[in-house]
C-alpha cells in the first residue's frame, strides 16, 4: 500500500540547532537565531523583515563547530510569526558542508 503524501510534507527534515546567520537583503541583520534549518532553507522567528520574492545573502554561524558558511537564497515567507528562506544556487560544496554541518551538531547534541 503506498503513503499518500500530505501537502506539509518537506523533502528536507527541519532541525532545530544552534545557528545563527547574519541576513543581506533590502536590509542588513546580524547574527539573528535561526528558528530551524534543513537542506533546502531556514525559518527565523518572530517577525519577518523581508519581503516574499527578496534574494538574500546569508552567511550561517555554527558557534559550537566555530564554523561559518555563506548561502544564497530567496524568501518564501514572511510573518509577523516567522519568516522562512528557501536556498537556491548553492554548489556541490555548499551543499556537501551544510549536510556535514547538520550532521555533526546532531552528533554534538546526542553525545553531549
């Protein structure tokens, strides 16, 4: 019997780390709390700032690994609860370090 896919289903898991990001877009945020992160994007709490449509530039902060890592990406949402970015044109590198980055803080939080 096959599954039926809901409409909330996501083809990346959300996680919800310690990270942070400095944001560029019409407007320059720093070091803003990422609410959660996956593979495909991120969601910030609390009210968005850009809107919907907005290229950003993003440089995410993995304070535990002293890590950082630039993305690019466009924001798919924003409200007064949250706002959430979708990263697009990121290279095999990109891609490769995010994984390896979300891997090992889940490693981090189960061994500590």
């Amino acid at each position: 019997m096959r599954e039926q896919m809901t409409a909330d289903a996501r083809l990346h898991p959300r996680y919800t780390l310690d990270a942070s990001a400095d944001v560029i877009g019409e407007e320059v945020v720093l070091c803003r709390a990422l609410a959660d992160v996956s593979l495909g994007g991120c969601r910030f709490g609390g009210p968005g700032w850009e809107q919907p449509g907005t290229e950003v530039q993003l440089v995410l902060t993995f304070p535990s690994l002293k890590v950082n890592l630039p993305l690019s990406g466009v924001v798919v949402r924003a409200s007064a609860q949250d706002m959430g970015v979708r990263f697009h044109n990121l290279t095999d590198e990109q891609k490769w370090a995010l994984r390896k980055h979300i891997r090992d803080l889940q490693t981090q939080s189960t061994a500590g």
